[in-house]
C-alpha cells in the first residue's frame, strides 16, 4: 500500500495497517464503515469530506497517511508483537526522514505494541522522534465502538489545534 506523504507535513497519520478493502482498491481507510475521512472533516483538517479514492489531495491540506504494518490484514488483532515492533523502527526511521511535525497514530493499542508504552492513552504523547511531536488518536475503525464520530472528531481537532498552534498554520 503507497504512502501518501511529503517532506515536512504538519500531520502524518499512522494506521495500524491496511485493511483487505484498503489493499484491494489502493485507497487508505477505504472501508466503507471506517470513519476516518468523516472525522478528518469533523475536526477541520480538510473543508470538505474527501473519499478515500482523493487521499492524493492530503499533502496540499500539509497531511499524509502511512501504516504501522505494511502487511494487509482482515482485523489488527491478526498481527504479530513482532509485526508491531518492527512496523515501529520502520515508522521511526520513516518519520526521522520526512520530519513531520507531528505524528498521529490513530490506535492507542498499536502505538502501544510499536512503540512498546504500554501506558500511553489518547492524546499528546512524551516521546519525539527527531524534531516531530507524537500523538495517539482512536482507531477510526468501525469495530471501535468506545468512540464516537463526535468525540473522535473532538480528539482529531485537538490534535489540529495544536498543530496550528506550533506554527502549522489552519487547513
């Protein structure tokens, strides 16, 4: 699955890693039940709902989407520890090389496996890679029934605010 990314994004969003419709159309969170394009709207990244089919338009809005995993799956939970640990040192090294200013992995349980912190919670994290900031969002995925389009849409803009706050000026 290509990455959709630039040098110098203000957020790279992380999944956790493709899933079998997201690999089979090329299109990140291409689930139909998958709620992150209404929630990137929700919480002012972008001025318009975008279909996963124009994810090619993110970088112009200063956002880009990678995975933690490369390797497509039906369900996260069919992923390995080593998977995760691997996917983490990828990302890192990918992160080190891009230099956005934040990263937002949006699946606290992933951020935890990857990055092995296993207390992190949702929101603005301690740890930098390099120059950028790390946040963990909630899995837009339909099967997180804990989160709401609302309230996720309310941790996304947070997470924007922020963003703009640091310099990276609004979408």
């Amino acid at each position: 699955m290509p990455d959709v990314v630039a040098d110098g994004l203000r957020v790279l969003f992380c999944g956790i890693n493709p899933g079998l419709m997201t690999a089979a159309t090329g299109h990140h969170f291409a689930r139909p039940g998958n709620r992150f394009w209404p929630v990137l709207h929700l919480s002012g990244f972008t001025p318009r709902l975008l279909k996963p089919s124009e994810q090619g338009e993110l970088p112009s809005y200063g956002l880009g989407i990678t995975n933690v995993v490369a390797r497509a799956s039906a369900r996260a939970d069919e992923l390995t520890a080593e998977e995760y640990r691997e996917g983490g040192r990828l990302l890192a090294a990918k992160v080190e090389r891009l230099r956005p200013r934040w990263l937002a992995v949006v699946g606290v349980t992933a951020y935890r496996a990857a990055f092995d912190d296993r207390k992190a919670k949702v929101g603005s994290q301690e740890r930098t890679i390099g120059s950028s900031r790390v946040w963990v969002l909630p899995n837009p995925s339909g099967l997180n029934a804990h989160w709401t389009a609302a309230s996720m849409a309310e941790e996304f803009a947070r997470l924007r605010e922020a963003a703009e706050a640091d310099g990276g000026g609004p979408s």
